[in-house]
C-alpha cells in the first residue's frame, strides 16, 4: 500500500458539494504523518465502552464492522461511480436462519465432563452416558449468560444435534462465544481450533470439507473448552444462510490505510476515481464537552484520477445492532422529522436502562443515530435492508421513506438506516461529504445508587439533537482541532522515543480513552470510569487505573483525578472501611460498591499514592492530596507495616498467579511511603516529610539486601534463580525521588537485554507471556534513546504481525503472534509514560 509522507500536508480544497459556498470548512485533509504499523484492529468509532466499531482486517471491505468484543455492528459503505457500485466499508449481512440454537435462542441439552476423556471423545459413537447432563451455556459461577457452572481448567461437551437434509446444500455457519481457547468438531471433523483466545459471537463459515461430514439426521458437536484464568465461558450454535443475495459484491481497491491519534485515513481506488475515508472521533482533553459529545464523524472525499469527471454517489448503511446487546432483541427505529439534519434512530423496544452489567455485554438502552445534514442531493430511507439497497442501486439516490421491519434480527429481514450523498460530478478537485454515528444512552452510570447522565448532559439541558447540530455547525472546527492536534502528538512522541513508539501512541490514543465514560458525582466530582474490557468488566478498577494514567497526566489532569475520586470517596464516604483501597466499585455500569472477590491491599495503596504524587507534580502543588489526606495517610501507615515483605496476595499481575514475598509488589509499597514523603514536603509539613521519606529510604536498602540475585533481583525474596520486571522503579526516577540508587534499574535493565525473546521482554521468568503497558514502563527505566528502542521494537513488532486481528491486547506471548487474553483496555494509555518522562523533567 502507498504510505503519505512523514510530513504535515496541507489541507486541500475541496469541491462545493456538501456546504453552500467554498468556505474552510470544504477543506480535505491528508494524514499529517506516514504510519508503517499495520494495527492488529483498525478503530473507526470510538466513543466509549459501549458504542466502539473496529475493523479486523487489513482492508476495510474484507470483513463486517465489529464491536471491540468481537460482535458485528453492521455498516457498510459503496461508492457509486458512473453506474457502477463499488463497496469499500464492511460486508453484507444476509438474512440468517438458526438452525442449532445457542443459549439465547434455547438452553440446549449437552453431556459434559471435566475430566480427560479418552482419546476418540470427538467421535460419533462414542460412549458418553457416564458423562454429566447439562444445560448450555457453560461458564463461570455468576457470569451473566452462563446457565450451567464451569468452574474447572477445562470442559469437554458433547451435544446431540438434527440436521434437516435440505439445508446441507446451504451455506452454513457456526456460531461460537469462548473463554478461553476451544476446539469444536462435528462428528469428529474439527471445524475449530482458536488456540489461547476468547471471543464473543463469532460467526464463521463452515467450510465445505466440513459439510461432508454433516449428514441429515442425528450429528454431533464436540467441543473442549480451556479456560486460563478469570472467566470462562462455551456456546455453541449453528446458522443457515437464506437464499438472498449480496447486492455488492464487487469492491473498491484500497491502497492505502494510516491510524493517527484522533483519526483513521483510508484511500481507495474505484472506476477512476479516488475515495479518502476519514474516521475521527474528536476525543481532545482539552474540553471536555467535545471530547464526551458522543458523535463521530465518517468523512468521504473524492476526486478524479485519470482527467475525466465521474458522476459519483456515496452510500452509507447502518444497523440497528449499534443498539442491541443481542441480535435477537426486538428494535424500533424511526426517522425524526428535523428541518436541518437527516436523523435515522433506533434501539430496542425494552429500553431497560442501566438493566445489566458485565464484562463481554453491549449496550441496550438508549439510542443509535446516523445523520447527515439535511440538502437536496443528500437523502435517506429506513426499512428492509435489501429494498433500501435497492434504492440506491437505481440511481444512487433514496427515497427518504420509512417501513422498518419487525424485529431487525439476523432471523427476519435485516434492517437498514441508511443516507446517500448524490455528489453529481465529480473531478480533478475533491468533492467532500460526511455521515454521523451517535448515541444517546440517556444515563450513563450508576453510582452508588444515584443514575448519572452523560457528562455532556450533566445539567440535563441538552439533547442529542442539539449535540448532532453543534457537530455539524463546528465540523470545520473540529476536523482542523484534530489535525493538528494529531501531527503535534506524533512529534512529541517521536521526539520521546521514536518513530515506531510513536506510531504505537498513535494506535492506544482511542482505544485508551474510549475505555472509560466521564460522569459528573452528586458532589461535583468528575467521574473518569473505566471498563476493564475482556478481564473481568469491573468498573474503575485502581490498578488499570495505575498504568492508563500516564496519558490523563499528561494531557488533562483533571481527568486524572477522575481515575482516582470515586475510589476517595468510596473510603471517605465509611462505604469502604479498610485501611487500604478498594479494588474497584462495581461491574460496569454499575459503581454501586466492589465486587471482584479479592482485595489488593498493597497493590492499590501503593497506586492511588504514587498517582496522588504524580497529579501534584504535574500541577506545581498538592492541593489535591490535602483534601484527602487523612485517608492517604492510613493507606500509607498500612504499606509502612505491610509492605516490605507483603503477604499472599492478590497484586495487578495476579492473572499469573499470586504469591507471597512479591519482589515488585514491595516496589510499589515503597514508593507510596515515598510519595507520601513527597506529597507533605509540598503541603510545608517537613516533619512529616521526613519521617516517611526515610522510612522508604530505609525499606528500600533492606529490599536490595533481601531481594539481590547476583547480576539481578529476584521475582519474590524467597526465591533465588528468579526474576520480574520491576516496573514500579518508575517513580524513584520520574519524579526524583531517591529512595533507591540509580544503580538498582540499571542492573536490572542490564539482565532484562539478556531475557527479551522475539516480541518483548516477558513479565517475569515463569513464563513467556508479557504486558505491554509494563515493558514500556521499565523500558523508561533507560537512560538512552538506543536501549530504550531496543524494549520498543519488539511489541511493535509483534502488534505488526500478530495473528489475532482485535484491539491491542496488552497481554500476548513474547515467543509467538499470539495474544493471551484481554483487548481494547485502557492500559494503553500507560505507553506515554515515556512522554510523561520527558514533561516531567522540562
């Protein structure tokens, strides 16, 4: 693919297509920087945990849209070019049959066992009478959609299924949900075989070698499922494709894709012309109600290519699946009369607002919008997907008419919203136009049982109207706030840590922040809340808060503070009364209290300290650590006494397994008591200061005493001839602390060079496996540009050439292209740790 060059282009001008006269809103923009990365997941819509389109693939037409867990959120886009059709977005959905029901459909008949079976299990006659009778799904105690409990290593099902004869001559598909890797077999033919992985709602074609082994009849599904920690889960169904066909089948060619911090370009070439694609969702922290305004821009561009004109059309189609957790959910859609904007709206007709939480669920409540503004040669329709496509195929044009169908699920006929641009002819010069997608999800969070909107409707005065018209009114605004907020990001990173650093900036940037919703507390207080996306769905959890922040300090600390108030008020409130900080304050959307089942005393001590430190160090002041000091010091006092040599417990890194004598978890300790330290040195309370600094001072020589391995430091203090990454140090050397000598991460940083494999420095030396977000953290602990790189260059590497095309996992194998678990969560932020350094020490 052609790459742009590694400059800020200027704007071009466009044609006068979309707005009435050529003003700078008609500008077209290029991408300001040339981005090598090929991302692992492509982010096109980014607006917060629930409303999130991604694409998979390499090209934007190979696969449909998906939601960050892997479900479709159907849209796709045709470019119309002299009467011929050319589709450069997704991929069509065709109306589906089930045919073997999974859970949601019906709680399905199933032997199971979790002992190893014998080795022919898979096969048609097998015996399994001895094995347990069950209901599917199969999961985790308590996970929301699992109807029997799974709570081993591994299960293998075997279920008894009938095939009607005529359907084998249809393509079929099965449909799985897995947590995590699975094998399944039909009639012992293996049809499956995800390796380490966990997915939701996958739909994949079965193979036609497979088929042959399905008869009419009576069949058999074996399945094993294994589950590595934190969740499990296994379902299992199979579909039947219905006899119509894809209107748009033939493609556009794309050349070229580049993913930059706010925006994500991508160029096609179609019957003579040149298509650029721009998805932006405009998430600038410097205001805070753009950045939450829950609107994102898909701009098309387009122009001539071999001196001709062309008459040229542009046709987006979206679903209500934007608006359903699960496809089978009964919608109701509508067009809403308005003088300016063309407003396509749907969701589903239960509208249970805030009525579930968990960890792989999508929104239900509220409501999608596709929009446009409202002129004669911009047009839209509501209705059956295929007589909507039908339409435009005519004369790329719709009738602006409504007949939506019943239900909008993938057993009726699909449902399409949907608006064509008719931008007439077109040449040499761009002509220019835009679609939204917004949502309105009306209450955003519970919190401690008061519903909170969005904090773009905090007062309750706003509409998602009036927010949709402030998004086309400033479109111009936007798109230039963007751009060059995107080309100043990316020099600021290279300048920290490089080029491939910076691309690797570029690719967390949405992902980070679109991991959390911004909620305004009763008391005023902002509410920055995380998901823990795919690890176990808790909200504002404190140790992902721990290594998102760096992104929040160094761009709005504010937003900072916002990690950490609802975790202040939790203790100061008396709802949480241990002297140490919870872990979180409930399953997302729910922050009605914790409800993870272990605690993580040291761990969340030693974080919310260190963050407090770091917010007071990027302002010039610890005002905010004095309005919650009397809470920080008996955090402190409790890493004081249990934070040298800590207990068994849980720690940030438990999906490892969790010990006693954590040799980084003491880091942690220590340097709370440092920050502490730190934090009344700037509140004028020097006696104080200096009680805490030297005691941190002083655990921090009895660590290397009892930590020290030679040429290294040990994983836990009772283990020689082991070793981690002592991530932690980051503090003593940012915000200059002192508390161990320089020495310490040196000699470490010199053993990690000896340890790297093929795509990074494992977490420590028990297995192979790493985090992303930690790497870069100690690859920080550097003193030079030319080692720092040498941590980088494998993960970017290894998210360039992963096999398991989601949103970056920040836990993946350090000796293969595969990830472990985990995806699209929040952690990212902390790779601008390194940009922090840099602000930091200006």
């Amino acid at each position: 693919m052609r790459k742009q060059s590694f400059k800020k282009l200027l704007p071009l001008m466009a044609g006068c297509m979309l707005f009435a006269g050529c003003t700078s809103e008609n500008m077209a923009y290029q991408p300001s920087v040339e981005v090598d990365l090929r991302a692992p997941a492509y982010p096109l819509i980014t607006i917060d945990p629930y409303t999130s389109g991604w694409s998979f693939t390499d090209n934007l037409y190979d696969a449909p849209i998906h939601h960050w867990t892997g479900q479709n959120q159907q849209m796709i886009g045709v470019i119309r070019v002299d009467g011929e059709n050319y589709r450069f977005m997704g991929e069509e959905q065709v109306p589906m049959q089930m045919i073997v029901p999974t859970y949601e459909k019906e709680n399905w008949n199933a032997r199971y066992t979790t002992q190893k079976p014998d080795v022919d299990w898979t096969a048609e006659n097998y015996d399994a009478s001895s094995w347990l009778e069950g209901k599917g799904s199969f999961g985790s105690e308590g996970r929301l959609k699992a109807i029997t409990s799974w709570t081993t290593p591994d299960i293998w099902v075997r279920r008894e299924v009938n095939i009607d004869a005529d359907v084998l001559n249809r393509d079929l598909f099965i449909e799985y949900s897995h947590d995590d890797g699975v094998e399944i077999y039909i009639n012992g033919y293996q049809i499956i075989n995800t390796g380490n992985s966990a997915r939701a709602d996958v739909m994949q074609r079965i193979p036609d070698e497979a088929k042959k082994h399905i008869r009419p009849g009576k069949n058999i599904i074996a399945a094993h499922c294994n589950d590595g920690g934190g969740e499990s889960y296994l379902d299992f169904g199979i579909w039947m494709r219905k006899d119509n066909e894809q209107k748009f089948t033939q493609t556009a060619r794309q050349t070229n894709v580049n993913v930059l911090p706010t925006r994500t370009f991508y160029t096609f070439e179609a019957g003579g012309v040149q298509l650029d694609v721009i998805f932006t969702a405009p998430l600038l922290m410097d205001n805070l109600d753009l950045m939450t305004r829950p609107v994102n821009y898909i701009t098309y561009q387009v122009k001539a290519t071999d001196g001709k004109t062309h008459d040229v059309a542009v046709y987006i189609e979206g679903s209500p699946q934007w608006a359903q957790d699960v496809i089978h959910q009964p919608i109701q859609s509508e067009m809403v009369a308005d003088n300016n904007l063309h407003l396509l709206k749907s969701g589903t007709k239960t509208q249970q607002i805030l009525g579930k939480s968990g960890d792989n669920t999508r929104i239900d409540w509220g409501y999608v919008y596709f929009a446009a503004p409202k002129q004669s040669n911009i047009t839209s329709a509501i209705g059956i997907a295929s007589d909507v496509q039908n339409q435009f195929l005519q004369n790329g044009s719709l009738g602006n008419t409504y007949s939506p169908s019943a239900k909008g699920d993938l057993t009726e006929n699909l449902e399409a919203l949907s608006i064509a641009h008719n931008l007439g002819k077109v040449g040499a010069d761009y002509s220019t136009g835009y679609v939204m997608l917004a949502y309105d999800d009306i209450y955003s969070i519970q919190y401690f049982g008061d519903n909170l909107r969005p904090y773009w409707n905090r007062n309750g005065n706003q509409t998602i109207t009036s927010q949709i018209t402030a998004a086309v009114n400033e479109y111009g605004a936007i798109m230039k706030k963007c751009a060059d907020f995107d080309a100043e990001l990316m020099k600021e990173a290279l300048a920290a840590g490089g080029k491939e650093y910076a691309e690797l900036c570029a690719l967390a940037y949405r992902q980070a922040i679109s991991a959390h919703k911004l909620v305004q507390a009763p008391n005023g207080d902002l509410l920055w809340l995380s998901k823990e996306n795919f690890s176990n769905g808790s909200i504002g959890t404190v140790d992902v808060t721990y290594p998102s922040a760096p992104l929040f300090l160094y761009y709005n600390t504010e937003l900072a503070k916002g990690l950490l108030n609802h975790i202040f008020y939790y203790s100061e409130s008396g709802k949480w009364n241990k002297p140490f900080p919870a872990h979180d304050v409930g399953t997302y959307p729910l922050a009605n209290g914790q409800t993870y089942g272990g605690d993580m005393p040291v761990e969340e001590g030693g974080n919310m300290l260190a963050l407090t430190a770091a917010i007071a160090a990027m302002e010039g002041n610890a005002d905010y650590a004095a309005k919650h000091w009397d809470v920080l010091t008996i955090w402190t006092d409790y890493l004081v006494e249990k934070g040298l040599d800590p207990e068994n417990q849980l720690c940030t890194d438990d999906f490892a397994g969790h010990f006693a004598h954590n040799i980084n978890l003491s880091v942690k300790a220590i340097m709370g008591i440092a920050s502490y330290g730190y934090l009344a040195d700037m509140l004028g309370k020097k006696d104080v200061a200096e009680k805490y600094t030297n005691k941190a001072k002083e655990m921090a020589q009895e660590w290397m005493k009892m930590a020290n391995d030679g040429d290294h430091y040990r994983l836990t203090f009772d283990k020689p001839g082991t070793w981690s990454q002592k991530y932690n140090l980051i503090w003593n050397k940012l915000l200059k602390y002192n508390v161990f000598p320089e020495s310490v991460a040196q000699k470490e940083i010199a053993y990690y060079l000896t340890k790297q494999n093929q795509y990074g420095l494992p977490l420590d030396s028990r297995r192979n496996y790493t985090k992303s977000d930690w790497i870069i953290w100690t690859a920080t602990l550097v003193d030079d540009d030319a080692t720092f790189k040498k941590f980088i260059t494998p993960i970017y590497n290894f998210y360039n050439e992963t096999t398991d095309r989601v949103p970056m996992s920040d836990w993946y194998n350090t000796d293969n292209k595969t990830h472990v678990g985990f995806q699209a969560r929040s952690v990212v932020g902390g790779y601008y740790i390194k940009m922090l350094e840099k602000k930091l020490g200006k």
